[in-house]
C-alpha cells in the first residue's frame, strides 16, 4: 500500500485507482487530479458520480469501517469490466467520520464513447451500494451507531447473510 498525504492508495493498475482517504473526500482536487490523469488518453466521456451524506433521522454525520481485501477483489473485478469495454474506472472512499453535506464517495468512468460510460458507471453504483464491504455507522449526538436499517447483506456474511 502506497501512502500519499491523508489518503491511502488501496490499488492501482494502469489508469484504475481505488483510493482509501480518512475522512470527507475533497471533490475538487480528486475530480481536478483524474480529469488531468486522463486528459490525453483519448477518451470521449468522463462521467463522475458523487455521493453526499445527507441530513436524514437526526444524524450530524456518518461513520464508515471498510474490510479492504474484499474491497480490493471486487474493485479489480470491475475494473476487468470496464477494461472488456475499453474504459477505466476510478474510485475514492471515506474511511471514519464524514459529516452532513460532505462526500464519501466518488466514482469516474472514463471510455470512448458515451453510452458505455453512461450504462458502466449505473452498473457501477448500483454494485457498490449492493455489494461493497463497507459498514455505514450514523454519528448521533456524539454516539457512533450502526446503521442496521440501511444497511443491505453482503452474501455470505456474518451476521447481515441471512443464514438461520
């Protein structure tokens, strides 16, 4: 593992990048970097999603605890993916406290054409919140407390797998 300021290069294969940061992300400088990374490499789209934490049930914040080998698996099988349809993805996450109205996540597809960058980063998404082994804890009047009605199973897992 890489270590580069307050964040934590995870993995990194050619253009792909998962980046672990500590704390909110700062959507500009990381959106700014990947843009210029990528700025001669020929693709015609550039497609960022960024996710906010949101004021919701009384929260002032969200915490977040990340299992990184599993992380790092199901990243790298993505980004065979995007590679099998000639794009890259990138991606960065919060490790720890994020408060209201500051972001945790950030993905970017980068690909030739449009509609694949379009339809990946969807797909994308959708997985991430379906299957990434991140757990997502409410920060409440000074208490960090887990997140159980808005968390979903990952498949196989302790004690969200749904095994009786």
């Amino acid at each position: 593992m890489e270590i580069k300021s307050h964040y934590f290069l995870l993995f990194a294969e050619a253009d792909a990048v998962l980046n672990l940061y500590d704390g909110a992300l700062d959507v500009p400088i990381i959106l700014k970097d990947w843009y210029e990374e990528e700025a001669t490499s020929n693709y015609g789209a550039y497609i960022p999603f960024v996710g906010t934490v949101r004021s919701e049930d009384g929260i002032d914040g969200l915490s977040f605890d990340i299992y990184e080998p599993i992380l790092e698996s199901w990243f790298k099988a993505w980004q065979e993916k995007a590679k099998s349809k000639g794009a890259v993805i990138k991606m960065a996450h919060s490790r720890g406290n994020v408060m209201l109205h500051e972001s945790s996540y950030i993905a970017s597809v980068f690909s030739p054409k449009r509609r694949v960058a379009l339809e990946f980063i969807e797909e994308f998404v959708e997985d991430f919140k379906a299957s990434a082994p991140i757990w997502k804890y409410d920060l409440k009047d000074g208490k960090r407390i887990y997140a159980l009605e808005r968390s979903t199973a990952l498949a196989g897992s302790g004690i969200l797998s749904g095994a009786k």
